[in-house]
C-alpha cells in the first residue's frame, strides 16, 4: 500500500519524538503536509472498504474457478497454460490479503494485527501483485515468439522446461522487488488516533531518498518496463495473425488490443498520481494543501481501481478463450454425465477447435 501525505506525516512526527529526525533543509517541505482533510475521512475510508470488498468477491471467485479448471485440463493441450494458471494463482493471493487490509479501513486506519502480520500480508500483496504484472509480459511475449519464430517447431519437453524456469523466475524477481519495501514496514503507534498504524519507517538520514527510491521502482517495475513490452508484443502478435477469416481475424485483433487498454487503463491511473507525488516529495511541484489533499485520495482510488484488473484477468485470458469454456464445461458437466451420452456430443462438438495454431489456442479465440 502507498504511503499517502498523511501517513509521511505521522512518520515525520514519529522520528521527531525519539530525536531522529536529519538536519535536512527539505525537512521543512514534508512538515508542511499537515492540512486539514477536504473529504470527510470516515466516508472515504468506509467507501474504499466496499470497493475493496467487491473486488476480493469477485476475484476471489474468478481467480479460484479459473484455478480450479486449469488444474483438471489437459495441461498438454495450451502453450501458455502454465503462464495463465500462475497468473491465476497470483490475482487470488492479492485478493486474498484484501479483507485484512479492509479490516484496517473499518478501522479508520489502524492496524490491529501486530507487526508480523504487517509484513507479511504486505509483503504476500506485492509479490503476488508484481507476479501478476510479470505474467502478463511473458504471456504477450510467449505468444508471439510462437506464432512466428516457433510456429513450426513441435510443443516439445524443451519449451515446458523453458516455460517453468520462466514462470520460477517470475516469482523470484517479484519477491526481490519486495523486499526493500517489506523490510521497512513496522506496526508503529500512531500520532493521529489510537492505535498502530503499519507503514514504512524509512532511515532518518536519507528518508525522502528512500521514499522516492521506492516509488520510481515501483513504476519502473509495475508499469514503465511491462507496459511497453505487453504493448509491442501484443501489436507485434495482432499484425502476425495468420490469414484465415475476416471475421475471425476482426475478433482476434479486438481481443488483443482489449489486452493492451485493460492493462492501461487500469493501472496508468495509479503509475500517473504516483509520479506526481514522487515530484512533490522533491519538490518539483509547489506546495499546497489542495495538492496534497488531491494526491491523498487519488493514491488511494487509483490503487483501489488498479486491483479491478485481478477480477478482470480471468475474463480475458480465460472466459473469452473456446478452449477454456469447453474445459469449464467439462469439468461442471462430465463429473455428472460421464454414463450418459452428454460427454460424447461436448467431445465431437470440441474436434474441431483441437485444431488451432498457436495463436488461436492460446488467446484471441
């Protein structure tokens, strides 16, 4: 979770009372962040709190299904299966830390469960939530090295083992992003109410440094490197679409530029008032309260409004897939049909999609 002008405050503040707080003129900068809230406080953290609980029903439901499904399939028949079913499996984990974080919310921003909990559940938020964002670039790039390079070139043991190194890989750059971030979380009593609050408590001898540090990582990593490699590839893949119907070509290419707004529209919101507090903080922007309060609650909505992408990810990269819906069906219908004649007309109405390239197996179609 960002630190909003608040919270920078409270730590500020902090650091003051055990004396350690640096003798640095920009000092003066951050103990100007004290003004008085525009929006009622209780309102927004209570609006917040039903957003955040709308997006953990949704994908938690979303997330478990596709899981659940990918699980059962034949994990032979799609190249990009196990890229989808990571991506699954760490949309879930982020929605998962949610009702902790609400917990909070409701509780005007105090943070109850001591300060394990604090590191833990932030640290299973990030690395899930920068293996998602990972994923998504090795989809794009996966899919169109295998239409193109390797269209010719059989699914064979030698590309599975490439894709789970790819995938162990993903998951350990997402826990190195982490870590600088989840080292310096503590459950620290708050200045502002009662209570803990668990945030970052930066070294006082380089705070705005680190501060800073942390955040244009988190945008270089989050948005800035990914965005254009979804971007390229998936344009790249959109204009390599083998020529087949016109029609099918249309909603090929649809669906992949969907792939590319989704993912922008969902996070350059955030990426954007991140990097204007970023300049705030070095005072590249002036000062004002309007500024600050601004920037406070648009961290906050557009961190929220980032997070939907975890419930839209398995609509796009399952729900819209034939493969996928026939797979869901098998396993809802065949559990209960397999002595009936129903399981017979799912597989003879399926042949022909066993068919595809490996453009349309994996995405568009």
């Amino acid at each position: 979770m960002s630190l909003s002008a608040n919270e920078l405050s409270e730590l500020i503040e902090l650091l003051e009372e055990l004396n350690l707080t640096a003798a640095d003129h920009n000092m003066s900068h951050v103990e100007a962040l004290r003004c008085s809230g525009t929006v009622s406080h209780t309102a927004f953290l209570h609006t917040l709190s039903v957003l955040y609980i709308f997006i953990f029903l949704v994908g938690l439901a979303a997330n478990a299904l596709v899981v659940w499904v990918n699980l059962r399939s034949d994990r032979n028949r799609y190249e990009t299966h196990l890229y989808i079913l990571n991506l699954a499996i760490a949309d879930l984990c982020v929605v998962a830390t949610l009702p902790i974080w609400v917990t909070s919310l409701l509780k005007g921003g105090r943070w109850p469960f001591g300060e394990s909990v604090c590191k833990l559940t932030h640290l299973v938020f990030s690395v899930n939530l920068f293996s998602s964002i990972f994923f998504l670039a090795c989809m794009s790039v996966d899919r169109y090295l295998s239409l193109t390079l390797f269209a010719d070139t059989p699914d064979s043991r030698r590309k599975k083992v490439v894709r789970r190194l790819i995938c162990v890989l993903v998951w350990m750059m997402a826990l190195v992003a982490s870590i600088p971030d989840t080292y310096f979380l503590q459950a620290v009593k708050s200045t502002h109410n009662d209570g803990a609050v668990c945030r970052p408590v930066y070294p006082p001898s380089n705070l705005k440094e680190w501060m800073v540090g942390i955040q244009l990582s988190f945008f270089a990593l989050g948005f800035a490197i990914p965005f254009p490699v979804i971007a390229v590839f998936y344009l790249l893949l959109a204009t390599a679409i083998p020529p087949t119907s016109d029609q099918e070509r249309h909603v090929s290419r649809r669906i992949i530029l969907t792939y590319v707004v989704v993912f922008l529209v969902c996070w350059l919101p955030f990426h954007a008032v991140l990097l204007l507090d970023t300049l705030s903080l070095l005072n590249l922007l002036p000062f004002s309260c309007w500024l600050e309060n601004l920037l406070d609650v648009s961290l906050h909505l557009t961190q929220c409004f980032s997070l939907v992408h975890c419930c839209v990810n398995p609509i796009l990269y399952n729900f819209l897939n034939r493969n996928y819906r026939y797979d869901l069906m098998k396993a809802f219908i065949f559990k209960y049909s397999t002595k009936t004649g129903l399981t017979r007309l799912i597989d003879s109405s399926h042949a022909s999609e066993t068919e595809y390239s490996a453009m349309t197996m994996d995405s568009p179609m």
